[in-house]
C-alpha cells in the first residue's frame, strides 16, 4: 500500500508541479536588486578609468576603442573574475556602464566571457 501511495504521489508531483523551466522560453522572475551583465553606452563613456580603479577583482581593463570620434580607452569586462559588487557602476561619472538583469552567461570558450566595449552595446 505504501509503495502505490509514493507512486501515486511522484506521479502527480511530475504532473502537476514541474521542477525546472523550458528555458529560454520561460524565465525565471528576476528580484529588483539583481545584477547582471554589463550594459555600456561607448558615446557617453569619458575613458576616465574610474570603473577599473574601483573594481576589487580586477575585473576590468581599459583598451583602445575606435569609435566614430577616433580612438578611446573604455572598459573591457571579464565575467571569470566579476563579483557583481556594483562598484563600476555606482563610480561611473556618466553612468555609461551598468549592471542589467540578462543572466544569459553561457558561453563555449573562456575567451567570450571577455566582453569587449562594442559587446557591451
């Protein structure tokens, strides 16, 4: 009796309470405060390097950017090392560089999880 009661009861749990999401489908619901991957605007970004002095992890480096005014120095983001603090975004004078909920961080080489400036777009 016992073992067609757990049967019974696995059987309505698959049924009726799915354990995992149809991704990318269906998304999770996201909270307010959560932080994602980085979001920059290259025209308003002013190369002042004050994201890469902040960051605790050394996540960021500035590299040579071309842009449609000559070349600049922006933000290059590697999310191996990122620890999501906010620290880039809460120091940035013109706010260029946020943190956005997409948490799409599959990647198939280590070097994609470098986000150039023009990745960041």
């Amino acid at each position: 009796m016992t073992i067609i009661k757990s049967f019974i009861k696995s059987v309505d749990a698959i049924i009726n309470n799915p354990t995992t999401l149809e991704y990318p489908e269906k998304r999770e619901m996201i909270e307010d405060n959560y932080r994602g991957i980085h979001k920059l605007d290259m025209k308003t970004c002013i190369s002042c390097s004050a994201c890469e002095r902040i960051c605790p992890n050394q996540t960021i480096t500035m590299v040579d950017t071309e842009t449609d005014r000559g070349t600049k120095k922006m933000p290059l983001v590697n999310l191996e090392r990122c620890l999501f603090c906010a620290l880039c975004e809460e120091v940035c004078p013109p706010k260029c560089l946020i943190l956005t909920k997409s948490y799409d961080y599959e990647r198939y080489d280590r070097r994609d999880y470098a986000l150039r400036p023009e990745d960041m777009e």
